[in-house]
C-alpha cells in the first residue's frame, strides 16, 4: 500500500547541486555558506539579524539563555507544543509553568496570560520570559501579547518553527516586531528544511552577538570582546560558557537553496489547506479557527474529531486512517501531560483547553508535493473511519 506520509521534504536538483558545491569547496563548517543561508532568511524575514544554529531546540536554549534566564527565573508557554518550547528554560536552571491556550486557534490565549499575570505579580512568580508558540503555522495574537509584555515587563521569543512563510498584521513572521527574538525550525517536514538546523532572527544587535557568542562554545577572536591584549594572531579567548551549536556548511547550502522555493511551498500548503476546508466541510469534525489577522505558514492541518456525534474514540478513527494508508500523526501531547513534568508538580486538569483538545485531535498529511487527488483520498478515507 502506497502509504501518504503527515510530512515530506522537497528536495530539487538545484539542491543537491548546492549541497555538491559545498562538498567540493574547502569549507564544510564555519565557511561562507552559513552567512548566505543567515541572509536568506533573514532577508525574507525583514529582520536586523539572523543566527544560524544547528537545530530549532539549540535555537530556542540559546535565545532564553542570551535574555540571562537563570535559576530562580519563570518562564511560560503553551502546553500544546513539542517538549522543545518547555526545556529551553529548563537547561537554564529556570521554572516553567504553561498557559492555556486559545479553544479556537489552540495558541497561547492572551486572556489567559493577562489573568494568569494578575496573579503572578501579586505572589512573585512573574515570568521573566513568555515564549508564545505559532501553533500549526498561524502567529499568536503577538499585538496583545506584545502589549501585556510592555506592562508586566517579560521578555518574548516566539517559537515560529512552524510559520515561516506566514504573516501577522500584514508583515512577515520572524521580522521580530512583537519580541525580542524569533526562533525557527528547519527539520525535514517544516517549511523548508536544511536536514537539522534553527535560527534565531532579532532586531537586538547585542543580542545577536550574544547567540553568536554562544552557538561557539563562548569562544572568540574579536579583541572587542576578550578580557586583556590578544598574544598574537591565532589568539582566542572563551570568555564565557558556551556550546557547539553550529550548522554545517553543507545544511546551510541546503537551507538557502530551499530558501529560493519558501513562496512556492507556502501557497502550494495554502492550496492544500483550502483543499481541505472543503473536503472536510460536511464531515463531523472541524479545523482549528483562523485568526483574521494572521496568515498561516501551514506547517500543519489539524481537526478536531466531534466524538459525541462520530460514537468512535480518535484511537479508533486514527488507526482507521493508518490502515488505509493514510499517515496521520497527533500534534501534541500536551508538556504538562509528561512524566517528566509530572514530577514537577503538574498534573491533568491543570490545562483544559489543551486537554480537551489533545483528545480529539488528529494531523491530517500537509506538504507542497501533495496532489489535489492525495486530499481528496484523505477524504474518503476520513469518510470511512468516521461513518
């Protein structure tokens, strides 16, 4: 059986050939080919600065850790994300709690995080950092977000690992207007991919000097930045401690020639997304609601299962539509949910929304090679498991 995967990569000849390219040349690491991907997207991005970093969970453990989130500090995201968006803050030392998201988009809802602050500012646990997370491809609701940030006084990394290629109030995701950095993810099945890679964009010049600092293991030349006189010209200095988060000059290839493709991928998963609102229309379930605002980057299509009408459990409907060679997958787990977070303190019932939602959710296949003819077997396959 011909089986639909949830995600795929789209590699060209023009990418292998500049993946070549780099192989041939004398740099495989540390060379020219980071600079021109960092430009790529951050050219498209509308951004000041954009770091490269060798993968999505690097760039969002260096962002938190460059705003000097410590022990002690609280951090906040949204439940309903990868485990990614939660350990950042937790390899710094810092506390996390979650905030719950939106019934309708499933992003971090603002009314929650403007209630949950109240709270927090009267007993001392105000986050130092909120990380809202563009779920699916479509930007939070980064204005409002933007603003209780002004007044709480908490930094924002957005973690658009799923929106690039998206916008919000009519500028690009990533451009950095309603935070401090943007995080991103360049794995296989996001919107481009360079095989594992991340970046971090800012408009913060420090700041992006900081991560650059950091992704090296806190290691560098420049005389600005050492501690007394250089001893000569092969002279380095760590001055503070960092990691090995670089991206490889043969991933950077990669990544800036998909780079080339970023507006053809995202109308084609737009085409596709349009696809399914129709296709899906007379069925009992439903899409995640659309922010009048946003754009979506369309990383990922989600329903939601109406189980009171289907009398299945989304168990039933999901191993249904594997059989059929269709490759659904679930998107996510809520973090508080996990073992690991449960030792925490966290436990179910703390996050409804994300709760409810995780119950009935299934991943339905999303990637620009998709068919108009693969929709419509996704389809009669969602026809069948829920009749």
């Amino acid at each position: 059986m011909n089986v639909l995967p949830y995600g795929r990569q789209s590699i060209s000849e023009q990418d292998i050939a500049a993946v070549v390219e780099v192989l041939r040349s004398d740099f495989l690491t540390q060379g020219p080919a980071i600079g021109r991907f960092e430009s790529a997207v951050n050219d498209w991005c509308g951004s000041r600065h954009g770091v490269a970093i060798s993968n999505g969970t690097a760039a969002l453990h260096l962002a938190v850790k460059a705003l000097g989130v410590g022990h002690g500090d609280w951090v906040w995201t949204s439940p309903i994300t990868f485990t990614a968006s939660a350990n950042c803050a937790r390899y710094c030392g810092a506390r996390v709690d979650f905030v719950d998201v939106d019934p309708g988009t499933v992003n971090l809802c603002p009314d929650r995080l403007a209630a949950k602050l109240e709270i927090a500012e009267k007993n001392g646990t105000s986050p130092k950092v909120v990380i809202p997370v563009h779920f699916a491809g479509q930007s939070c609701a980064m204005d409002r977000i933007h603003a209780l940030g002004q007044k709480y006084g908490f930094r924002i990394i957005e973690d658009a690992a799923h929106a690039l290629g998206g916008t919000y109030l009519n500028e690009r995701v990533g451009n950095c207007r309603w935070s401090d950095m943007v995080t991103h993810s360049f794995h296989p099945v996001k919107i481009i991919t360079s095989g594992e890679g991340g970046m971090v964009t800012t408009n913060d010049d420090e700041l992006a000097s900081r991560v650059a600092l950091l992704r090296t293991h806190g290691i560098t030349r420049d005389p600005a930045l050492m501690e007394g006189e250089s001893h000569g010209p092969w002279y380095y200095q760590q001055v503070e401690l960092g990691y090995n988060y670089r991206m490889t000059d043969i991933q950077a290839a990669l990544g800036a020639s998909q780079m080339t493709r970023l507006e053809s991928f995202a109308a084609r998963r737009r085409e596709i997304a349009s696809l399914y609102d129709a296709a899906v229309a007379s069925l009992p379930l439903h899409a995640l609601a659309r922010d009048p605002k946003a754009v979506s980057g369309w990383h990922l299509y989600m329903i939601r299962l109406d189980l009171k009408t289907i009398r299945k459990t989304r168990r039933e409907v999901f191993e249904s539509l594997r059989a059929q060679g269709i490759g659904v997958n679930v998107h996510y787990i809520p973090v508080h949910l996990q073992p690991d977070y449960a030792r925490l303190g966290f436990t179910a019932g703390m996050f409804p929304e994300a709760e409810q939602y995780y119950e009935e959710c299934i991943t339905l296949p999303m990637f620009p090679a998709m068919a108009d003819e693969d929709v419509e077997r996704v389809r009669r396959a969602l026809q069948a498991a829920v009749d």
